[in-house]
C-alpha cells in the first residue's frame, strides 16, 4: 500500500474472509426458473465467472428478453440437480 495507495497506508480497521459459493458440480447455473420465463437466473460462480462476464451477460439478456438463448446452454440447466435428471 505504501508503494501505490500511500494516503491509503494506515492500520487495517477490518478483515473480512472472502467466501464464495459452486454448484455441486462446478459448473454455472444459466437458465429460466422452473415453470416460468419471467425469471432469469444466473450464477456465475463467484470470481470463476468474471472471465466470462461477457458471454454471461449476453446470455441473461437473450434469456429475459427471449426466453432462449442461440448459445448451448443444456449443461448449466438449473434443474440438473434434480432426482432423475440426467
């Protein structure tokens, strides 16, 4: 801090551990809610997704706006977790 930030240089007033959360396999969640297009989720997974902020984004945006997407997305289906989905 003293190198770069020297007016920020002082006594730490707080730490924080930083947490951060994966779906159970890894992967994101891009889809609609289950029986409804009106909700868009997406998990990125934290600091794992920002390298694909971009495509992410498109892919929120063709799904709020169109309820689909032109982009493969089967594989981050939220209802994969589900009992005898496969």
């Amino acid at each position: 801090m003293r190198r770069y930030l020297p007016r920020a240089d002082g006594p730490a007033l707080s730490l924080k551990t930083c947490m951060f959360t994966n779906t159970p396999d890894g992967h994101f969640i891009v889809d609609t809610l289950p029986g409804t297009t009106a909700v868009t989720v997406v998990s990125a997974c934290s600091g794992h997704g920002f390298k694909f902020a971009s495509v992410m984004g498109e892919i929120a945006a063709d799904l709020a706006l169109d309820a689909g997407t032109d982009h493969d997305i089967e594989m981050f289906r939220i209802d994969r977790f589900e009992e005898g989905s496969a």
